[in-house]
C-alpha cells in the first residue's frame, strides 16, 4: 500500500526519493525508499543535516500538537520562503487530507540543510499511507479541524495562489 501511495503522491506532484517494490515470493513484495539524509561523494557516504518539525518546536509526536497553518509558517522561516517548499508542503498536506493519510505528525515533516547554499529545504516527503491514528482524526490539524477538514480548510490554510489550489485539490 505504501508504494501505491508513493507513486500517486509523485503523480501528485509531491517530490519524493526513489520508491521500489521488491519482489517476494510471500507476499505482493517489500516497500522500499532511496534514502534522502545521505549523499555520496569522493570521500564516502556523507550524513546530511536534517531536523524534523517536532524536534524545532520541541513537540510529542505522538501527541496531536499541530496545525498547517504553524508547520506552513515553520518551513516559510527555515525555507526562507522558498515557493518550491511552500507548493510542496500545500500539495502534502492535501494529499495527506484527500488520501485518508492522518499519520501526518510533527515527525514526519523533515528539513535538510544544504552546506553550499547555507540553507535548509524541506526534505522528499516518506511515510504516506493510509491511517486512521488512535483518535480517528488527522495528527496535524488543518485549519483547526482533525476529523473531517476539506476544502474550505484547504483553501485558507497559507497559500492563496487559486492554481495551485486548483491542481492540489
């Protein structure tokens, strides 16, 4: 299933690292992702500096503590506004809305710093499937509401771009 939604969530537009499915002769095969906190060069495999939105703002990802609106701001700050970032993040977050993917916590939003620009830029997106959590309700809130938000939430939540609107929704 995870696949699945990796391969609609690059239809969708949503930059994510290289997916493959692995044969097996037990099942319909095994998920697997092209690590993205990695970069080899002429020395070796070199570790790429990343933060997640719960360690930046000091969140239980465990716990329903955020909404768009905030991770939105977070990424517009550390992104310094970057609109490829900014797109990105929106088709996300309705991607994670319109697919039923309510897994969407703190933890699962990441940030890469880029040495040779001295920037950081929001990472692939990973860990997209379909999740009903404990609570029955998104784990980031959009607009306030974790049950049930749609567009009305969608339309008001940090892009007021209609194309882009329109293409994500």
């Amino acid at each position: 299933m995870e696949y699945e939604y990796s391969r609609c969530a690059m239809q969708c537009g949503i930059i994510m690292s290289e997916t493959r499915l692995f044969p097996s002769e037990r099942c319909k095969g095994y998920f697997g992702t092209k690590r993205f906190d990695r970069r080899l060069d002429k020395t070796g495999c070199k570790k790429i500096h990343m933060l997640t939105a719960a360690a930046l703002l000091e969140l239980d990802f465990e716990q329903p503590s955020l909404d768009y609106h905030s991770l939105m701001k977070l990424m517009k700050i550390l992104t310094r506004d970057n609109k490829n970032d900014v797109e990105n993040m929106f088709r996300r977050m309705c991607f994670n809305v319109f697919a039923h993917n309510r897994d969407d916590h703190s933890k699962n939003f990441t940030y890469l710093y880029n040495e040779t620009e001295d920037v950081w830029r929001l990472s692939p997106a990973y860990d997209l499937t379909y999740s009903t959590t404990y609570y029955g309700e998104h784990t980031t809130t959009v607009d306030g509401n974790g049950r049930n938000p749609g567009k009305k939430e969608l339309s008001v939540t940090g892009l007021k771009t209609p194309e882009i609107i329109k293409v994500a929704v």
